[in-house]
C-alpha cells in the first residue's frame, strides 16, 4: 500500500451507492449501480465471519487497514469508521452499518493503525493539532481520505473513500447552466451545505472545465489535496495544508504573489481567509471556496458575521460587488419508485442518492438586497429567477418527485415549504400530462 500525506490522485466523491443485503462477513450484494466501479461477483469479499475474525486478529496493523479498506471496496461503501470498543462501521448508502464478521478493535489496535497511516509525527501532530488530516492508497488503487482524532481521550479514525473520474455536472444532478461559472473573468462561486454533501465533486468539475478549456493559472490550496488536476489548457498548482503551506491565510496571501487567474480555497471560516478572499475576487481573480452553511441566505449572514459589527455593512457592500454565485448542495438518499422500480428489475443504473440543489445567482436586484442588508427577501428572487439559471431547494426536491428519484416523505422532509413542494409537484405533473 502506498500511502501519503502530501499528494494524491484527484478523485471526488461519490454520490451513488451499492445496496447491502446482508452484512455479516458472508456478505450478498444486489448488483446496482454505484458511482464507484462495480465489482464483479468473483471480487466480492464472500469469507466466512469465523475466518474473517482470524486473519484480522492475526494480522499486523498494515494486514488490518489493507482488509478493511478491500472490504470498503466490495461492498461499495462510502466511509469506514474505528473506533476503540467498537467494531469497524462502514456506511453504505447513507446508513452505518456494523461488521459483525470483525472483532473489536482495542485502544492499541486504533494506535498501531493511526501510526502506520501517519508516521512517526503522529503524536506530535495529535498534540498540536488535536487531529490529523491525510489521504491513502489502497492495494487496488482506490485512493481515501483519513482523520484521526481523539475521542474521549482514545483515538478514532474516519476513512472516506473517494471517486476515480470526475463527472459532469449533469451525472451530478446539477444543470449544465453552471458550467457559464468557469466561463468568468472574477468574482467569488461559493458551494455550500454540509460535510459530505459533495461540495469538493462540484467544484472539481469547476476546475476541471477551466482547465480543459482555458488558458489560465490555477491555484487549489486544499485540505488535503483530494482531486489531481493535471494540467492540460491550465497551468495548475495544488496545495495540502501541512506539507506545501501552514495554513489557508498564509496559502492565500502567497498565490496573490504566484500571478493566479483561478484561486480554489477549500474552506473560508476565519476572519482573515474571509476578507483576503474577498480582496482577492475584487483584483481581478477568479475565486472558488466552500462554506458550511445551508442555503444562500445563509453563507452571506455566516461570512458577514465573522467580521466585528462596525465592519459588516461594509463587508455587505463588497460581497454585493463580488459574489457571483452561490450552490447550496444536499446530498439524499433515493427512494422513489423510479428507483425502487430498478431495483426489482435488477437494472445496473440504479441511483443511489441525489444532489437537491439551491442555486443563487447574483444579478442587480440580488446585489441590492446584499449591500442593504435585506437578505431575508433574497429567497423570493431566487424563487422567481428561473429565467437567469436560479432555483429554490424546494423546486429541486419537486423536480426529484416528478423524476421518480425521491418519496413525497423524503421531499417533505427536506423541504423548506412542504406547500410549495406539493405545488410545484402538481404543475410539473400537469405540464407532462398535457
């Protein structure tokens, strides 16, 4: 296994998953679509739990991570979790699921696995730190992604496994419009929304689109590096926190001195990031970040409210002159009856979950309500921005209704308006019937 902290394959996650049947070591799989590559019936872990249990005792720390890793790809789970006490956890299709053919991995055991990914550093970077980010190689090449950090004063480690191809936006559930991002000369694209919802995969595609189709200097400072973006039309730079540079405000006031067109920030939350992103965008420069929050009312309210109050209507002024755009992303599970339909009929193409979206789009009357700190009214233009490439979440979730992809209890669930959901479902149906 090759194993690395400071570079890795571009990937990005995935969004489809394999169904479980069974998992209890003598493990049966319905053969669907995963966005993962499927594995044939002759690759799929089939041992029996009693065997499983003996070669994982048995082996080194390198012959654990090496089985369970081979057993994350078998099942085409998404992440794989150790905990001290616990069996190892894999998620597969949304849902934590227990390896009931393991045994319990101990304090020791956590320790020897979190040395062996990391290295010798590992207490050093714990203590400093409190948690280390990395990425991996398994024996097949299928490439992860790792944290390790304390839990109740024991270690734990969470593995992702990421994606082999980046995919178009339309593969991901997002409209082909998004792809006029990577057509501009400035500005600031935020994707938002929360761990795991795919904001790394969007932006990928993103980047990716500017360096198949444009001449230009591209800069990622990332944490880790989770997508290889060879340079083809683009000249691209890719920086890991820890290994290239010591931090996202240090990497970004660097790149304003590395004559960048295209600057990719992996995350902007502290002050400092905030405002030299923000500078960055007005001088010129292409800026693409990611924001923890849920939809666009609520990445302007989180970025403004980092900056003290006397400094915010200002910070509203220059986002309003700025932002271009915002993409606020969930990723959900699929259980409509057009999947569930597939499912039966035993069809290789079955969704396993899907992206509903919010887009914003800032056009004059978007940046008005930004500079005048109206951003509760924003919502309303979203809503009736469809002409300029705008849409609400709750349109997403009705469009995904009509598709067959979601349950009413699921759109429901994650709707803002169930009323407005139920709506939009019954005019879309009614444009089809007639």
């Amino acid at each position: 296994m090759a194993i690395s902290s400071k570079y890795c394959k571009k990937r990005h996650r995935s969004f489809g998953r394999k169904r479980m049947l069974s998992f209890d070591g003598g493990t049966r799989f319905n053969n669907t679509c995963s966005m993962f590559r499927t594995p044939a019936p002759s690759e799929i872990l089939a041992i029996h739990p009693i065997e499983i249990a003996k070669t994982f005792l048995a082996g080194s720390a390198e012959d654990r991570l090496h089985q369970l890793l081979d057993h994350c790809v078998a099942l085409g789970a998404s992440d794989l979790h150790l905990g001290s006490g616990e069996l190892p956890f894999f998620r597969n299709r949304g849902r934590m699921l227990r390896a009931e053919g393991y045994s319990e991995l101990d304090a020791g055991q956590i320790r020897d696995l979190a040395h062996f990914m990391v290295g010798e550093s590992l207490d050093d970077q714990m203590s400093r730190r409190g948690a280390i980010d990395g990425s991996l190689t398994g024996r097949d090449g299928s490439r992860y992604r790792f944290n390790v950090y304390v839990s109740q004063g024991v270690m734990a480690i969470a593995i992702r496994r990421l994606d082999d191809t980046i995919r178009p936006l339309s593969e991901l559930g997002l409209p082909d419009s998004l792809y006029s991002l990577a057509d501009l000369r400035d500005g600031l694209v935020v994707v938002s929304g929360p761990t795991g919802s795919g904001k790394s995969t969007t932006l990928a595609t993103l980047i990716d689109r500017i360096n198949r189709e444009h001449q230009s200097h591209i800069i990622t400072i990332e944490d880790p590096v989770e997508y290889l973006h060879p340079s083809q039309r683009s000249l691209v730079h890719q920086r890991q926190l820890g290994i290239d540079c010591p931090s996202f405000q240090d990497a970004l006031v660097a790149s304003l001195r590395q004559d960048p067109d295209v600057i990719l920030v992996g995350e902007i939350r502290e002050l400092e990031t905030i405002r030299i992103a923000i500078t960055a965008a007005e001088t010129g420069h292409l800026v693409f970040t990611t924001v923890h929050a849920g939809d666009s009312v609520g990445v302007i309210e989180r970025i403004t409210s980092v900056f003290p109050a006397e400094e915010q209507a200002g910070v509203r002024r220059q986002l309003a002159l700025v932002l271009r755009a915002n993409i606020s992303q969930k990723l959900i599970v699929a259980d409509g009856p057009a999947v569930v339909a597939d499912e039966k009929r035993g069809s290789n193409e079955v969704k396993r979950r899907v992206i509903a979206s919010e887009i914003m789009r800032v056009n004059s009357a978007v940046a008005n309500l930004v500079a005048s700190g109206k951003s509760q009214q924003i919502y309303s233009v979203i809503e009736s921005g469809s002409n300029a490439g705008m849409q609400t979440l709750d349109q997403d979730l009705a469009r995904l209704m009509k598709q067959g992809l979601i349950s009413e209890r699921t759109a429901m669930a994650y709707a803002h308006n169930p009323a407005i959901v139920a709506d939009r479902f019954a005019r879309l149906r009614q444009r089809r019937i007639s």
